[in-house]
C-alpha cells in the first residue's frame, strides 16, 4: 500500500507541541535517520562532513514518487497521520512534518529517492520554502538519498553557538547508538568524509547489538527477557541486564527506556530499573540495562514534547510493576533455563575423591529447610571457605560466607524482626548521632545514667550472639534501615575458615539458589565462579586423538 504525502488541516497542526528544532547536526541526523526507519529501511549510510556543515543519509526502504517528492518539504506535510484522531493512533517515530521543511529553510536540501515499484527515480533539489526548484531523473537503487549541505549558512550566529566538531559528532555518534539499541535488525555504516567511523551489523535483538555499542561488555554477560503482556495482544516487555556479577559501569549512562522504537526519558521507570538491582552491585556502580515497552498508540502520548523524548504513559503503575517482576526473574538462578547435563558425568568421576574427605564438624550450623529442588550438588568443601558443587554444565565454585549473607539479607529484609532484650544490653558513651541511629532503626534505647544506654531491643538475627554489643555499635554507626540489614546479615553469615558437613553445604546451596538475586551478595560481591564442562575440555585435550597424542599414526 503507497502512502501519499499530504498536508495537514490547520486545527491539526494546532494541537501539535512546537515543532522539531534543528539546532545541530546530531538533529539533522536524528530526523532523517527516522524518517529512513519509518520507511522500514534495514540499511542505513550515514555520511558527515562536518567542516562543510553536510549530511547525507542513504536508506534502502521504501522511497518516494515523484508526487510525494514535491510535497515532501512542504510545511506539514505527512504521510503518517491525517486528522487529530491519528494524535492517538501514532506508530511511527515522526508524524509532524516539519522536518524536511526546516532543512528546507536552513539549507541546500535534496531528496534522491525511487520505489521499488518504478524503473527510475528522481532528484528534487528545494529552495528556502520547501517548494521543488529542480528536478531530474537519476539511476538509483530503490531507497532514497537525502542531503543537507551548508547547514546554517543563513543563521551564522547558530554556527558560532554550536559547540566544537568533536563535541558534535559525539552527540551524532549518540544520536545512532540510541537508535540503533531500539533497532537492532537495521545495518549501519556512518562516515566522516571518506573514512568509515562506525560499522554495526545486523542483530536479532539488542543483546547481539549492545556488545557493538559498548566498549568492553561481551554478549555472555548480558541475559534478555520478553514477557508478553496479559492485557492486550499488541504489548510487551523486553528487558536487557547486564548480569551483576559481570558487568556494571561507572555511571547510570546505560540505563535506558525505550518506547515503540524510541529511546525515551522516563524518570519513573528508571528508578525502578536502578532499584530493581539495588544491594546487588558494589559501591557506587550501577547497572546496564535496556528496557524496551512495545505498546498500543493509545497508551501512548507522545505529543508532550518536541524532540519525542518526554512522553505521557498510560497506566506507568502497571509497567512498573511488571518492569520490577522482570528484573527479579531476569536475576534468578533458574532451573529451567538451565540446560541439560553435557558431561557432568565424567566431571563427577574426576573429582569423585574429594567427597570421601569431607566428613567435616561445625562449630556454626546452617538451619535446614524444606527439601527444595537444585541444580548444584555438594561435592566437597575447599580451604574451609568454598563449596566445590557439581553444576550440570561442570562445576562451580561457591564461596559460603556471601552465599549465606545474600541468603540470610533476603529473609532479614522480608521478615525484619525486633526483640526484647532482658535484661537489657549496656551501651556506654554513645553519641547523640549514634543513640538517634538506632533508634531511627526501631531499636528501643533509653537513658540509664551518666553516658551510659540500656538497648531493650535488638534484631532478632542477633539476639542469641556473643558479639551483640559489637553488632549494636556498628548500627549505630549509621546508615539507613537497609544498611543496617546488610549489616546484620554480614555479621550472621557463617564465616569462611569454619568447616561444613556434605547436609549443610547442600542445605546452603539449596537455600542460596532460591534467593531473589543469588549472582552477587549485598555488597555486590559475585558469590560463585563457574567453571564449564566445556572449557574443562579444553583444557584437558580431551579432543585429542588418544593415539595420534602418544605419537601412533
């Protein structure tokens, strides 16, 4: 079906927020980038002279008749909505028709384009108003060419704002990551003149694609979810995580939301990504991250902003919601995605011996708990601080005291409990920070004499320990009720250096596995290392032919 490019009735383009502004280079790349995608190109070439204030962006999607050409740079005119009705009907990643209109005025435009449906195509080169001033026949591919050369050349004083080239094609290097995360089946090629700058393949989904953004993330440690939503057949999730033992930045700078094919800016959305990993990174790193909502137009108002950056969301509490229970799945170690044993039957063998020595006694047990299903089975206890456990793709080395800290803070933190204390723990020369810390905890402490504080309550983790004046001071030296529960988690885990029988190392593991975010502890410590059957292979040449390895042809 042939779209016609027409313009918009006036009451339209009333209702519209103001119109694009093409201040930069990165805009211009920005809108014509867009339109080619709307076009349902899957190869995109971007070419930038930067100090001849030019872009040409070709695409090989659908182009343009002749008819369309002559409208195309006319102010407001569109083929992708018609009446205000498609305001709340909009699928495409531009609808006001005024880009190709404000190139028009700010510099030498020229569209090459030709459907695939036609033999020839056409070049129509625009004066100031958007009108067709030249116009030819030209061989090329079905697609469409578009050129901006002169940027500005009329608005010398917006030249002399801009900031400097380099700091402009970072801003268009931007422009085409964020583009290109949202579209991953698209094939880009950008160049600075002659010079290929940057080259990104076609990908299935953005989990092949991230790793061609970001310098240093590799596709094993990210791990997708799509979740299809239960309200309407057109609406879905589709997250990207960096796995937290693995991979974390610096700063929040790939923590982002998209939108129908945009990135976008949703504050709410990305704290709940940000909190979904909270006490699962280390200190100051956050995580890398891609949300992608696909929804209907009508929970969508994309009309609130002119770059299409700042959108209005229907029903943000649901997507919220389903956003957080998607971290939580995504973080899981689950059974079920884990594949069928390879080989484990002969890394059993290798490391059968180590289970004969580890009749071990323990001075601090581990409760156990009901029988729960476990892809890990104890083999063995190493140096008293790691649980050696057969995993169905080879083995894993788990250390216990993070394991039984990530286990103990999940169950601290859905059952935080305070109890009584009598007779009371004596606390002396405490000061007023450190008496209203634990009292901000819900902890009950009260005047007892000069510089001196009974505490008639205490987490019920700590209650039974030697070490509970220890533990008392340490919470009060701080932090909010979260810290305070790391905290007694830290101090309640069983401490490396203590031996563990066969029953206790499975009960830990079986424990640590149903945690909610069992990668890493709550100081964002990575709490197993794998070793895969696979690379034991490798490692032991078991490829090799047995007699072509003792010299026997």
């Amino acid at each position: 079906m042939e779209f016609m490019i027409e313009p918009l009735p006036i009451d339209v383009v009333h209702l519209m927020a103001a119109g694009e502004v093409i201040d930069s280079l990165s805009a211009v790349v920005r809108e014509l980038v867009e339109n080619a995608l709307d076009a349902g190109a899957t190869r995109i070439v971007i070419s930038l002279w930067a100090d001849q204030w030019r872009v040409r962006v070709s695409d090989n999607g659908a182009g343009m008749t002749l008819e369309n050409l002559r409208q195309a740079a006319r102010p407001h005119t569109t083929s992708k909505i018609r009446d205000r009705a498609d305001l709340q009907n909009i699928r495409s990643l531009g609808f006001r028709g005024e880009a190709l209109y404000s190139l028009a005025q700010l510099s030498q435009l020229e569209i090459l384009s030709r459907p695939s449906s036609e033999m020839q195509g056409w070049r129509v080169a625009y004066d100031a108003q958007g009108e067709a001033a030249e116009i030819e026949t030209v061989a090329i591919a079905p697609g469409t060419i578009i050129t901006v050369d002169q940027l500005f050349e009329t608005w010398a004083t917006r030249r002399d704002a801009l900031p400097s080239a380099a700091q402009q094609l970072k801003a268009v290097q931007t422009v085409i990551y964020r583009l290109a995360l949202c579209h991953p089946q698209v094939t880009w090629q950008v160049q600075q003149g002659e010079r290929d700058w940057i080259s990104l393949w076609a990908s299935r989904t953005a989990k092949q694609r991230l790793p061609q953004l970001v310098r240093g993330v590799q596709e094993a440690e990210l791990h997708e979810i799509s979740i299809a939503s239960g309200n309407a057949v057109e609406s879905s999730l589709y997250l990207l995580l960096g796995l937290p033992d693995r991979c974390h930045r610096r700063r929040p700078d790939w923590v982002n939301v998209a939108i129908n094919g945009r990135l976008v800016h949703l504050p709410e959305l990305e704290q709940t990504l940000l909190a979904g990993f909270r006490q699962t990174l280390p200190r100051d790193r956050y995580p890398v991250c891609f949300l992608h909502l696909h929804l209907l137009p009508q929970q969508i108002d994309w009309n609130r902003h002119p770059a299409k950056t700042e959108v209005y969301l229907h029903n943000l509490d649901y997507w919220q919601q389903h956003v957080s229970q998607a971290i939580e799945q995504a973080l899981r170690l689950n059974p079920a995605s884990i594949p069928e044993p390879l080989s484990s039957r002969r890394v059993g063998t290798v490391i059968k011996a180590a289970e004969s020595g580890a009749d071990y006694r323990v001075h601090r047990t581990i409760a156990p708990g009901e029988p729960l299903p476990s892809v890990l089975r104890a083999i063995a206890q190493v140096h008293n601080r790691y649980i050696l456990a057969e995993h169905p793709s080879g083995m894993w080395l788990v250390e216990q005291h993070i394991a039984h800290e990530r286990v103990l803070y999940e169950q601290i933190c859905d059952r935080w409990q305070l109890l009584p204390l009598e007779p009371a723990i004596i606390l002396n020369h405490l000061s007023q920070a450190q008496v209203e810390q634990l009292q901000h905890l819900g902890l009950v402490v009260e005047l007892f004499g000069d510089q001196i504080w009974a505490v008639r309550s205490i987490p019920a983790l700590l209650a039974q320990r030697e070490d509970r004046v220890d533990a008392l001071l340490e919470l009060s030296l701080g932090g909010d009720l979260q810290t305070a529960q790391v905290a007694t988690a830290c101090r309640s885990a069983i401490r490396n250096g203590t031996p563990l029988t066969l029953t206790e190392m499975q009960t830990l593991l079986d424990q640590w596995q149903q945690t909610r975010n069992p990668r890493t502890c709550p100081h964002g410590r990575p709490i197993y290392l794998a070793l895969e059957e696979s690379a034991l292979a490798r490692f032991f040449r078991r490829h090799w032919v047995i007699g072509k390895s003792h010299g026997l042809e």
